[in-house]
C-alpha cells in the first residue's frame, strides 16, 4: 500500500507538470504572430533593396503589402499594444508586444483602432492602411522582431 500511495503521489505530479506544459505551450503559441495582417499584395519584401527615394541599396527589415487606403490591418496573434506614435519614416504606427520574444510593428497607417495598454487577440482589427510617412504609396510596412532583432515576417505568415 505504501508503494501504491507513492506512485499515485509522483503521478498525481507528472499530470501536473504534463498539464502546465501544455498551457504554456498554448499561450506561447496565442502569442506567437502567425497569419496574414492584412490583405493585398506583397510590394517589397525583407531585406536588401534599392531604395525607391534614393535608389541606393539599402536593408528593409519589414514587409510591405499593398492595398487600398483604408484596407483593415489585424493582429498576427495576441499580445497588449506596447506604442502608438508618428514617425518622418514609417508615418503612424502601432507596436504590439506579445510576449516571449515576439513584437510586432505596422507602419503607414491611415488610422489606428486600438490604445496603447490595450490587450489584443489574434484576428483582432487594430487598424487601417495608410500613405503616412516616408511612402510611394498605400501599403502597410509589417515587422516582426524576435528578441530585438527584426526577421522575416513572410516566416510567421503561415495562411
């Protein structure tokens, strides 16, 4: 009876442990950007280019996907709005921190539907595409940085 007690006791652990591992890896995966935030067409990609205001090669650490003014914008995954601001380069935008890692950044906007502290779900609208900024045009300027450093968002569009 002794050895039966003990193993239902380090049983009764594992399907804890089994259990709480699951859930991180849920939220993890919540949080973790993965569909399209937008509809349209992909007008430049990450990486080197030549510059269309200066037409010297330079890096673009985003992806550009073009539509009309006005086209809605949505969250990749969850996470809190971490900023809301202008800028003479990517015009109005918006940055989402969605934990473990992740942030996301959505430039060139028309209008932005969220707050900043405001917590987001995936699929979630949080704004309209735009022509702010430094542009050629109406498009959304998309980001995904991983620890700080910014990678390519066409590896976390998956739709």
């Amino acid at each position: 009876l002794e050895n039966i007690n003990t193993e239902i006791s380090v049983q009764a652990q594992e399907k804890t442990e089994i259990f709480d591992f699951i859930e991180r890896q849920k939220s993890m995966f919540a949080c973790t950007p993965s569909i399209a935030p937008t509809d349209g067409w992909i007008s430049s990609r990450f990486g080197y280019r030549i510059s269309p205001f200066t037409n010297e090669k330079e890096f673009h650490d985003g992806l550009d996907i073009a539509s009309r003014i006005g086209t809605e914008i949505i969250s990749p995954a969850d996470g809190v709005v971490d900023s809301i601001g202008s800028s003479d380069g990517i015009g109005t935008y918006i940055t989402i921190n969605h934990g473990y890692g992740f942030k996301t950044i959505y430039g060139h906007l028309s209008k932005s539907l969220v707050k900043k502290g405001q917590a987001v779900k995936r699929g979630q609208n949080i704004a309209l595409m735009g022509n702010s900024g430094r542009s050629t045009g109406a498009h959304l300027h998309y980001e995904v940085h991983v620890n700080g450093v910014a990678v390519n968002p066409e590896r976390y569009i998956l739709n």
